[in-house]
C-alpha cells in the first residue's frame, strides 16, 4: 500500500450498490471486472481510473471491487445525442411536412378566412410552393423527401432501403398533423368569425372552412375525373424530380422544386386542390375530423377522402417507370436490368429484394 508520503490518488472511493448483470449497460469492451460501462458513456481516461493503473512505487493500489469515483460526470448519462441520431431521419421529415403544412394551410387560410381581400387562388399556390421549398430545406439531411409517395418511388427505382418506408410514412404523416394543429390554433378565433360563431364547423357551403386543411373536388367532378387528376399530378411530379436530380441541379434544385410545385398548382390545381400527397391532406384531415368538422371530412365529394391517399403512390410509381423507361440509364434502377425487374417477382428472396442487401453488394464489388 502507497505510504504516507506519497500523494493521495485523485479521486476517493466509495462503495457501490450490487447491481444485476442484467442492466443493460454491459458491454463486450471492459477494463476490468466491474467497469460496465459501454464505450459511448464510459469516463475519459483522465477521469476514471481503474485498478490496472493505480501504482505507487511499483505496489498495485487495491480499491475493494465495483468501485466507482466519486464525484462523476453527468454527462455519462445525458443520452440525447444518441437517440437524436438514431431518429434523426424520422425527426427530419416530420419537421420538413410540419413546415410544408404550416405554409401550405396558412396560406389557405388567410385567403378563406379574410374572403379573398387577403390573396386570391395564387397566394395558395405560392404558399404550397414555399412551404415545400422550405420542408425541403428542413428535411435535407434524410433526403428531403416530405412525401410518402417519394419515399416509394424511391424505393422501387432508386433503392432506396424499404426498411425506412414505414418510418418515413408515420414521421411525414405525423408532421402534417401537427402542421395542421398549429393552422387552427393560430386561426381558430377567425375560423369561429368566419363560420358565424363559437364552435361552428362546416364542411360545405359559403363559409365552409374545411378547406382549409385538406382538398375536396369540385362538385362537377366524376369519381374517375378525381383520380385521373391526382394522378397524373403525382405522374408529374416524380417525373420531373427524377430528371432534376438526373441532370445534377445540385443547389439549384429547391428553385427548381418550387417551380414545379407552383406550376403544378397553378395548371392542375382547380379540379382537386393538387394534393399529390398523403401527409399534406390525410393527416390535416384527420385533425379537422378531431376538431369538430365532423364525418363530412370523409363523405365529403362521394367519399373523395381516399382518392388523395391512393393515387399518388399510383401517380409516383408511373411517373417514374416513365422516366426510367425512356430517359434514365443509371444501374440502380430494375428498368436498367433484364426484363426491367419483373422477374423478380419469381425470386421473393432477400437478396432480390433487399435494397440494403444490394447497395452492400455493389459497394463490396466496387472496393
């Protein structure tokens, strides 16, 4: 044992509690029997100092077992950055739709609600354009897709991992919710002027506001008139962000989006409202069923609730085949491989329709 000479170690020690091995916190990476830490919370070696490294005059110092010193760092037990990390795809792209709505509605609803002295069908049209500029913008690092429909486009031609679709989908829709929330909070007192009163809520006639939050078709319009509409907006849509991405706009391309999201407004926009989006009107639409708008959200245009849900994941898929078939040459893509993927249908193995299982492959044959 260290005489009394010698300095005394820098940290005292006290005993601690017997704790299961069954924690949670081992790791295969210890020190020393009783160090359980896992590498990311483990103390910085000049804070911590097992019993390996405890010598004075040759003589090995010997702190009686699971001994921890006192005092340590919080810092070992603030584990936000890790979950930041681990969600931050999701976290993404529910703030980049929670922007695009914020926009998107409230736009909408200063034109609704000041009975057009406020703007006029192209201040919405401008206002989906910025929110989904902007949602771009905020959902950059997990590719800015604000769109479940993209997501799955993605997916099918540019292997994009189908392990994240389902992630995707519930963060965007979530984002469109609260996107929705945060419209009728801001407008709910106007909403109430609006409608005539405290708590009056409709979904059609002159001071109708539902509008607000999520499409309806005008009245004239056939069942197949509103999904053509919604598709072949969706069509576009994909259509022309593969061939932006394709021709390398690099820091360009969100001008560019913004062009191709008022233009499809302002040329497709009258029949349905261009939703061309699940989390722009089902989530909103949700939320204005949970409001007090009633089931008028969903009988509304002959039940048209789900035609906004269905054909822009129809509209993306064919917009992309389109511009795959005849335009894109990259080897990503089934189009580019023998009978442009459909024998694939006969193979339902992993290594035929993983998307993860084959960008790893093509990496370790580029090594």
């Amino acid at each position: 044992m260290p005489s009394s000479a010698e300095p005394a170690p820098p940290f005292s020690y006290q005993s601690e509690p017997a704790r299961p091995e069954s924690d949670g916190f081992q790791s295969q990476d210890r020190d020393h029997k009783g160090d359980s830490y896992p590498p990311s919370s483990r103390p910085d070696s000049n804070l911590f100092q097992s019993h390996h490294h405890h010598e004075h005059k040759g003589e090995l110092a010997s702190p009686p077992s699971r001994q921890f010193p006192v005092p340590y760092s919080e810092e070992q037990y603030f584990r936000w950055p890790y979950y930041r990390s681990l969600f931050q795809d999701a976290f993404s792209e529910f703030f980049g739709v929670m922007i695009l709505v914020v926009f998107g509605d409230g736009a909408g609803a200063q034109v609704t609600l000041s009975d057009k002295q406020k703007g006029d069908y192209q201040s919405i049209a401008w206002g989906w354009a910025i929110g989904v500029t902007l949602g771009f913008y905020v959902a950059r690092k997990s590719g800015g897709h604000v769109n479940p429909a993209i997501t799955l486009a993605n997916c099918v031609y540019r292997r994009f991992p189908w392990r994240r679709f389902p992630v995707y989908l519930v963060a965007q829709f979530l984002g469109g919710m609260v996107g929705a929330a945060i419209v009728y909070g801001n407008y709910r007192s106007a909403i109430d002027h609006f409608e005539g009163g405290r708590g009056i809520r409709t979904v059609t006639g002159d001071t109708a506001t539902a509008s607000i939050f999520a499409t309806y078709p005008q009245p004239f319009m056939t069942r197949t008139g509103m999904f053509f509409s919604e598709f072949i907006n969706s069509a576009i849509l994909q259509f022309v962000i593969f061939a932006l991405l394709d021709n390398g706009m690099g820091e360009f391309f969100p001008l560019a989006l913004f062009l191709l999201i008022f233009g499809i407004g302002a040329a497709w926009g009258y029949e349905t409202g261009y939703a061309i989006n699940l989390a722009r009107d089902f989530g909103p639409r949700l939320v204005s069923y949970m409001i007090g708008y009633g089931p008028q959200v969903w009988s509304a245009g002959g039940y048209y609730f789900w035609i906004p849900i269905v054909a822009p994941f129809c509209g993306t898929l064919f917009g992309g085949f389109l511009y795959d078939v005849f335009l894109y040459t990259g080897r990503e893509s089934p189009m580019n491989t023998a009978y442009m993927g459909f024998t694939r249908f006969l193979k339902p193995r992993r290594s035929v329709w993983s998307n993860t299982y084959a960008n790893e492959r093509e990496r370790g044959s580029n090594a």
